[in-house]
C-alpha cells in the first residue's frame, strides 16, 4: 500500500478504451480472476506439478503491477 497507494485499486486493466477492463478499478478486477482462475488450474495438474498458492498469488500480481503506474499516472 506504501508504494501502490490508492491508484492500485483505481487503475484501470488497459487504457483502450474499447477493451476489457477499462474502467476505475478494472486491474484489481482483472488480477483477482486471473487469480482464481491460476489457481483452479493448478488444481487440475497432477499433486507432484503443483505450484504452491501463495506463488500463483505473487506472479499473477507481479505480471500486472507495472500498469498501475504506467496508465495512471503515466510514467
């Protein structure tokens, strides 16, 4: 929260207007599917494959992040 601040929660998934997502909040919206859904097929994969929950957490989040800053604040 130090570092994201409030724009985490308003950024928007893409800056195209005719894109999924492109609305305040549409990235948190976007990062807690591709949560849910990384984990639900992680639980398909056979146990010995399996990546623990709190990796998926991590890298789906940090595969996004960087548009906090780059769509709304623009740098």
């Amino acid at each position: 929260m130090d570092f994201l601040g409030e724009d985490f929660y308003m950024a928007p998934a893409t800056p195209n207007n005719d894109s999924y997502g492109c609305y305040p909040g549409g990235l948190l919206n976007h990062l807690m599917k591709c949560c849910k859904y990384s984990v639900h097929l992680n639980n398909l994969l056979p146990e010995s494959c399996r990546v623990e929950l709190h990796s998926i957490i991590k890298c789906v989040f940090l595969s996004q992040i960087g548009k906090v800053f780059d769509i709304v604040t623009g740098k």
